[in-house]
C-alpha cells in the first residue's frame, strides 16, 4: 500500500500531530549548524517552515480531514508554550528572541538550563516550565502565524494544536501558589483561543495528557473551571488525551464543555470505560485506535473489532492514531534493506495515515464497496508471512523456563561484597562511559559500511581513539577509567546489531529531544547473544592502563523501553530474553579481568506505568530483568549502574532491590532534589552524585562542582560519593571534556583535602 490509495473518507479522520525533524532530519542538521555558528537565524527558521509544510502536505494527500498543525518545534514543545505564555525565569530575563530560547534549553555560561525530563512514559525528553512569582506578557504571534501559514495550503482542514493549560501545570515547578497560576494561564489562554475564530478556525485542539495521570482528580476543578472559561470563546475545543486510559476520571472529564474527546484505545482500558459509561451525545469521539508509539502495522481482527465495539457505544466518531506521529519515523517503505516479510508488517507515519483512511472507510458500511476488506486482507497475509520468517528459538524459551529464584541473587549480601571490591581514594572520579563522538570517529563507521576500509582497519582506528581516551584520563587523574564507546553509534543499537531478534532501520529516526535523533531498534524475534559483544574493546583499554577500566553494558529494562518492542509476547518476556544475553556477557567481562561492570539502565523509570496502581507488576519484572544480567557476577566484582533524568523517591524501594554497587545519577539539573530523595529514604550503596551538565555546552568551574559536591556529604557518608558527570559524554566536543573533567578531579581533591581526607 501507498499513502495515495485512500484520498477519501466517509467517516472523518484527523491527526494529532507529526514527526518534527525533517524526512532527512533536516531540522536536526540546521539546529547544529546554527549553534556552531555556519548558519543563521534566517536559514534555521526556514528550514523549520519547510519541514512543516512537507509534513502538511504529505497528510493533505493521504487523504486526513481535520490535520493539527502547531507542533513543530524548534527544540521542544513545551518550552515553546512556555515562552509564549511569558513563563521566564528570572535567570533569562536578560535574553531574548531564539538566545532566550536555547540559554533555557541549554544553558549558557553558569546560568542552568530548565530541567529535562521523560514526557509521560516516552522516551522523549520535555524541559520542565518553572512558573515564577511574575510572568512576562504573553506573545502567541510565531502561533498564530503558523497557522495563518497553514490555512493557505490545508484550508479549514487545519486544526491548530495547543498544549493544555492544566497539563502545563502540572508538569511545571511553581513559585506562585498553584490556584494563581492556574488563573493566570487559564487568562492567557484564553486570550489565545479569542484570536483563533477572527482567522476562520474552525476547531483547536487542546492536548491534555495529564488527564490519564493517577493524580488527575487533585485537578478535576481546576479542569472544570478552566474549560467553563474557555468554552466562552465559542469556538469548538476538542480535548485530546492519550497514553492510557481515563480511570476513575472518565464521568467527569466527559460533562467537560467541550465539542470532542480524544481517547487512546491502543493502551490502558478505554474501551471498557467508554462500554461502562456510554459517550456523550453531545460530543464526538475521537478514536485513537492506530498506535501512534509502535512501528507495527494494524492486525486487522484485533483493530477491527475494537472499533465495531466502539460505533456500537457511539457513531459519532472520527478515526485516528492514539497519540502524536512524532513518536515513529517517517516512512517504513524506504526501509528497503530490511527483510521483505519485516518490513512489509511495518508501519512508520505515512503508513499509519493510510491505516487510518482505511479504517475510515471499512467502518462506513454504507460506502458499499469491498477495495477496504481486500486490503485488509492483504494484511493478514503479510502478518502469516512475517511469522513463518520468525519462529519461535526454542532454546531461548527453555533457558527461561528453567530460570530459579537463585539466579537473580548475588552470592553474598551488599555489605559482605563490599569488603572484597577494588579500594579507592574517598570521593573516587570516573564517567558514565562515552566520549565524544567526532565527526572522524562517525567517518570510521561510514567508511567501514562503504567498504572503503576492511575490519581490520576499523578496529585498529578504534583502538587508536581508545588509547588517547585512556592517555586523558589518566593525565586529567580520573580514578577509574572507561573506553570510551567509539565504537558504539547508540547506547542500545550497539548491542541489538550483536542479538538475534533485533533488527535496524537506515531512515528510523526519532526525536529525543532538540537535535538528538535516535533510531529505535525494532525488536520482531526472539533475542539471543550471538558471541561477546564488548570484551575486545575492553580488553584493548585494560592493556593501556593500570588502574580499573569498567565495561561497560546498557540494561535489559533499557533495551527494551528504548526499542520498538514486539506486541505478540509481554514486554517482561522480552527483557528477560535481553536479561540472559548480557548475563553471558558480564561473565565473559569478568573473565576478561573487569574488575567493575557498568549495567546502565537510564530507562528503568520511564517505563513506569502511568497509574500508580500498575507500577509493581512493572517493577517487578523490570527489577528482576536487572538482577538476573548482574547476578552472575562474583562478590568482587563492582556492579555500577545509571539512571538519568527521572525521580526516585517513590520508587527507591525498588532502585535498592536492583542490588547494584554504585549508582550514578543526573542530579545537576534537578537542583539535588534526586539527591535528596535517595538520602531521604536512607539509600545505603554508594551513589555518583552527577557534579555537572553534560546537555549543557558551558563548562562548569571547579567551585561549582565542589558545591555540588559538598550537598551530597551533607546528605550521604563520604563513603558512599562517588563523582561522575550526570551523563555519558558522547554529544559534547573534546574542547568542552577536557576542561570539564579536570576542573571535576580538582573538585574531588579539594573535598578531599577539606575534610582532611588522604587518598588510600
């Protein structure tokens, strides 16, 4: 199928918005260039307005009736409503225009960027709005000429998207008491939605995610008061929700004024509500039934059912995907050096606007014609052809099988193995893992793939970059070294090209946040390690230096919150096929002579559910993924691992059953308060305080690292801090590493020597 099959509907289709970087990641190359100084303001902004309107049109032509526009973004949508809301702190009121723009978003010389974190259970990455005691007037003029840009290609088919008011709250830290705040965004937004009916819009959506959040009722008045208010407008709202279901809040949210609801029927229990308590007959329902977060096409018994179960409850609808395209790459049928049965069972965005004319016209039973049911048809031959080119591995399934409670346990308690594990000075130094990723470093890939250079070649142009890593290092005087992942191009494909089960697209690209891109692996088989995948590299750095190198490995919760999973089996299933393949792994490392392992699991969080009531299923397995890749590793060996950009504090129960070592955490943007709740609930293993921004292109000076520093030993025994940066170092250039981790050793030295401690 072709995005041209469908160029009608008879039941009406919309989008909830599109993927932002570029086909080409366009966007993503001019941010870069802008920010080294190639390129100009003029250049980036046009460039962004040509992606945008590409992204039009290719949903013009598939035939969608109502298209959101309005969420493009430059680095991150919901920095760009609160600038236009006048949320500024204080710290960048001196800037303005696109420097006030990327100081928030990056930092600028000593003054800290907002905080970044997981949006919903995401993998992409939103900078957290910090509402002050006064807010900056409000300017929605770069909105409104979107949509005045995308009225005169798409007509009255453009439907501007504008992220809710009491989401925006929620997600925000606030200096003002919240019922002020809420007053005063509802204000704001209301001027907006006033100036939308004078340019001929016909309907907004308004994205209010929080409504699936197990919080959601703390804000049910606000949300009353709130849409009473801009109901006054008279120009019809359509809310839009998604990433699970409604829960306990379904009755109210549907009295809400309001012309539409959105609801996602791809996850959580929607469908059983909206059979429980009946649809308005007053609204339409906009049925997110293509999962907008998966890269799989529909299969048509399931999909085709859920949705005559949902006509029979109200005819009123309009078809749709579940949540914003963004979260999938552009085009599944550029994928051509995928195996023909994957790939033909794939569906990137402009196949999933197919699927949902599609599924427009098979529920029109009026239409009359059979040209949908044979192209279903088509379908469910592709899927039968998919599955006899991907059996089940026995062997994998039986190793699981014959799994026991002891293979998740360590030999011997944490306090017993520390008294065996490699001393070091107090306030011991060390990183993450990667460094930086050059551009000659990306040519040796490039040249490989080519077969411009043999394998040989490669290897020993990595090595040399290995070599230099080690030589800084140990002249910067870090404690215990790393390798340095050249080698690697991503934290999780790495691994996945070296496990059966996974495969890799070439144009699979997704937005993590600003210009950071990555290509989600596609896990369609079962997953099975092939032979050792990072014991070479290791072994080259251990060779080249006498202190400690750690492997390095990225975690099984991780691999699979940060892949395209598959939807025959549970995602618990999958992680503990990844769990047994790193478990080799770790014993191969240690009999390579690592005396410490890293098991990095950034994503551990991100995958919570987002009801509370469904977190310990998840952590249950997550945690024993964990434990069962770490648990082979002998008392003396130091099992590290990393978490970024999440809060702990209500799962910290969880973070200490994992039974790692050392954990490392970004704690530098979140102002100490990840520090905070590890101490708080009295976390008893060593912890790596993140001393510094790694997102961030300042270079942070010794003094604050050693504040820093000196909040975490007023929190934690000395014997439990270690000092890292909050990440790996893979996006920062060598001119930013190099100062950086000396003014951190410095740091180190300078508690040390504070609180009169010598080096052991």
């Amino acid at each position: 199928m072709t995005s041209e099959i469908y160029t009608q509907t008879r039941l009406e289709t919309a989008t909830l918005g599109y993927p932002r970087i570029g086909k080409s990641r366009e966007l993503k190359k001019a941010l870069e260039a802008f920010w080294r100084g190639k390129s100009d303001a003029e250049t980036l902004i046009q460039t962004r307005n040509e992606v945008e309107f590409k992204n039009w049109e290719t949903q013009l032509h598939a035939g969608i009736d109502r298209i959101g526009i309005g969420d493009m973004s430059l680095y991150d949508h919901v920095l760009d409503w609160s600038i236009r809301l006048g949320i500024i702190p204080e710290r960048f009121a001196s800037f303005s225009g696109l420097d006030r723009y990327f100081a928030m978003a990056r930092g600028f010389d000593g003054i800290r960027a907002l905080e970044m974190t997981k949006w919903f259970d995401t993998n992409y990455h939103y900078l957290v709005p910090e509402i002050p005691e006064t807010l900056q007037p409000p300017d929605f003029s770069d909105f409104l000429e979107t949509v005045q840009r995308a009225q005169t290609l798409l007509g009255d088919r453009a439907v501007p998207i504008v992220l809710g008011p009491v989401t925006l709250l929620r997600l925000s830290r606030l200096e003002m008491n919240q019922d002020q705040a809420g007053k005063q965004l509802g204000d704001r937004y209301l001027l907006l939605l006033q100036e939308l009916p004078k340019m001929g819009v016909a309907e907004v959506q308004i994205h209010e995610p929080a409504l699936v959040l197990g919080d959601a009722a703390n804000f049910k008045q606000l949300y009353q008061s709130t849409y009473q208010s801009l109901s006054q407008v008279g120009l019809p709202i359509h809310l839009v929700t998604y990433f699970d279901d409604l829960g306990d809040n379904y009755p109210w949210v549907m009295e809400l004024p309001v012309a539409g609801i959105s609801l996602d029927f791809t996850r959580g229990r929607n469908l059983e509500l909206l059979q429980q308590y009946g649809f308005p007959d007053d609204k339409e329902l906009g049925a997110g039934i293509v999962d907008a977060r998966n890269v799989w096409k529909i299969r048509p018994d399931s999909v085709l059912s859920t949705l005559e179960a949902i006509s029979r409850v109200t005819p009123n609808l309009r078809i749709q995907p579940s949540a914003s395209l963004q979260f999938v790459p552009y085009d599944a049928q550029r994928e051509t050096k995928l195996p023909e049965p994957l790939r033909s069972v794939l569906s990137f965005a402009e196949q999933k606007l197919v699927e949902i004319t599609l599924l427009a016209d098979w529920a029109d039973r009026s239409y009359g014609t059979q040209e949908p049911d044979k192209y279903l048809e088509v379908i469910r031959s592709q899927w039968q052809t998919f599955q006899e080119f991907s059996p089940v591995n026995q062997g994998v399934k039986e190793r699981l099988q014959n799994l026991t409670s002891q293979d998740l346990e360590r030999t011997l308690p944490y306090e017993q193995r520390q008294e065996r594990q490699p001393v070091l000075p107090p306030f011991p130094t060390t990183t993450i893992g990667s460094f930086p990723q050059t551009s000659e470093v990306r040519q040796l890939r490039v040249k490989l793939k080519r077969g411009d250079i043999t394998q040989a070649e490669y290897e020993a142009a990595i090595d040399a970059e290995i070599a230099k890593c080690i030589q800084f290092q140990e002249e910067a005087g870090l404690d215990v070294l790393v390798h340095g992942e050249f080698e690697r191009t991503d934290m999780v494909e790495f691994f996945g090209v070296q496990l059966s089960g996974f495969a890799f697209s070439e144009h699979g690209w997704v937005q993590s946040y600003g210009s950071r891109c990555v290509r989600p692996p596609i896990i369609y088989g079962d997953v099975a390690r092939t032979g050792p995948m990072t014991v070479r590299e290791f072994k080259v750095a251990k060779s080249l230096t006498d202190k400690i190198v750690k492997g390095m490995l990225t975690g099984p919760v991780t691999m699979i919150n940060w892949s395209f999973t598959r939807t025959d089996i549970p995602r618990s299933e999958q992680a503990m096929q990844i769990a047994l393949a790193l478990r080799d792994e770790v014993a191969d490392l240690e009999a390579a002579g690592a005396k410490m392992v890293q098991i990095d699991e950034p994503a551990l969080r991100e995958g919570l559910p987002l009801k509370p009531e469904r977190w310990d299923e998840y952590l249950s397995w997550a945690v024993d993924a964990f434990r069962l890749s770490a648990a082979i590793a002998k008392p003396q060996t130091q099992i590290h691992t990393h978490m970024c950009y999440s809060e702990f504090g209500d799962i910290i129960e969880h973070i200490e059953r994992l039974d790692a070592d050392v954990l490392s955490i970004e704690n530098s943007r979140s102002n100490n308060e990840t520090l905070f709740e590890i101490t708080d609930a009295g976390y008893k293993h060593q912890v790596g305080n993140g001393v510094y921004d790694v997102h961030s292109p300042a270079v942070p000076s010794t003094q604050e690292m050693v504040q820093q520093l000196k909040t975490g030993v007023a929190n934690l025994p000395v014997q439990q801090i270690w000092v890292n940066p909050d990440c790996g170092l893979k996006t920062r250039g060598w001119e930013e590493v190099i100062p950086s981790l000396k003014n951190m050793v410095e740091a180190a030295k300078i508690l040390r020597q504070e609180a009169n401690l010598t080096e052991k």
